[in-house]
C-alpha cells in the first residue's frame, strides 16, 4: 500500500471522526507515548488552528485550554482562544494573566514555506526558538513542553537547548506525520524553571 494511499486513510479517517486535522493523531500517539496531559493540567495550544489538537486536549483534561494562532480558530465548546502571534509580548502578558498555572505548552505551529531549504529551516528554527522563550516564560516548574521541529543541521543545537530547561527531552516520530517528511516532534518533560539573571 503507498504513502500516498496511507495520507489519504487519515485525512478521511479525520473527516468521519470529527477532526478538524489529521493532525489529531499525531497528538493521540505522543499522549499515549509519554503521557504527557493530566485531568487537571491548564494547557497552551501555540499554533493551535484549525483546532484538531484542541478538541484532543478536551478530552485529555477537565482544565482550562488557550489555543493560539495567527489565524482564527473557530469555535469550541470549553476552549478559549487568542488570535495572535506567539512572539508577541502581549500575547505572553495575556497568557500570564488569564491563567495563573500553565502545566502544558503544545505546538504544532509551522511557518509558511517557501520551499528554498535554507531559508525554510533558518524559519523554523527560529520558530522552534520562540516556541521555547514562550515556554520558559509561563510554564510552572515540572510542567511539559511538546515543539514540533524538522531534522536539519541546527536541530541538535535546538535540542540541546532544550535539555538545558527540561529534565527529561526526547524526540518521537508519528506514525501519521507524511512519508518522506523530516518533521518530528520534541516531548520535554519536568520544566526546570525559569533561570534567575
Ligand atoms: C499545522 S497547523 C496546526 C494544526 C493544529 N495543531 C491542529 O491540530 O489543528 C500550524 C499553525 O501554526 C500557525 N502559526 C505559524 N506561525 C505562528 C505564529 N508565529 N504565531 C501563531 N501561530 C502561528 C499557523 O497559522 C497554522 O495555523
């Protein structure tokens, strides 16, 4: 059976289950891998529309959810959301202020490509990096972190940045990611804390 074949089962597989994305499955596979949401835990979406991932995260948790995306996410029941670029200052501020405990950051956020290699990994690394800035700043100390990131010559310098804020980092291919992709995802768990000047 082809990749092609394989892609087109899960887009439709999404579509009959309610899904706004196959990327629901994605984060299906990374919370049956390393449990990583629990029932109480306030979590951030960063990158957050069309919304698949937020409806997975009501399932996963009775807390509260803030989804973020430059585009509008449209609505869902229980979800709160702010349409806003992740490295905006006021977006962090707003963060801060409607939630006082954020055990989760999730992002799936990925820039527009152009398809010149170079300068497309150059975006996402420095996505990866204001993911993590983002991170560092609302997470409690021993809450997790999960970053979708693509393999490339600055991705061990990413990933070791990481390590740097995180007790536990490991990286996890989905079985729903497209065949031939170098995308991956970073699951960082026990947030050190916020390093003191
Ligand atoms: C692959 S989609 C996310 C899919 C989502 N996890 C779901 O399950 O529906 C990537 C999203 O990242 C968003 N994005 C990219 N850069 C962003 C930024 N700087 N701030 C906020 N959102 C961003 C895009 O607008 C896009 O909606």
């Amino acid at each position: 059976m082809g990749s092609q074949w394989g892609q087109d089962k899960t887009y439709f597989r999404a579509k009959h289950e309610g899904y706004r994305s196959r990327a629901a499955y994605k984060l299906m596979e990374i919370q049956t891998k390393f449990g990583i949401i629990r029932r109480d835990d306030n979590i951030v979406d960063l990158g957050a529309a069309p919304g698949s991932w937020l409806q997975i995260e009501r399932t996963l948790t009775d807390a509260r959810i803030i989804g973020i995306d430059l585009n509008p996410i449209a609505e869902l029941e229980g979800i709160e959301t702010i349409e806003g670029n992740i490295n905006d200052p006021e977006v962090v501020a707003l963060v801060k202020s409607q939630l006082d405990v954020v055990s989760i950051v999730l992002c799936d956020a990925a820039p527009k490509l152009s398809g010149h290699r170079c300068y497309d990994q150059a975006r996402i690394m420095d996505l990866n990096q204001q993911e993590l800035r983002f991170a560092c700043k609302v997470l409690k100390p021993g809450g997790n972190f999960v970053v979708k990131s693509f393999q490339g010559t600055d991705f061990p310098e990413f990933y070791a940045e990481c390590k740097k804020n995180f007790y536990a980092v490991k990286t996890c291919m989905t079985k729903s990611t497209r065949k031939g992709s170098t995308e991956l995802y970073i699951v960082a768990k026990n947030f050190i804390g916020p390093v003191v000047p």
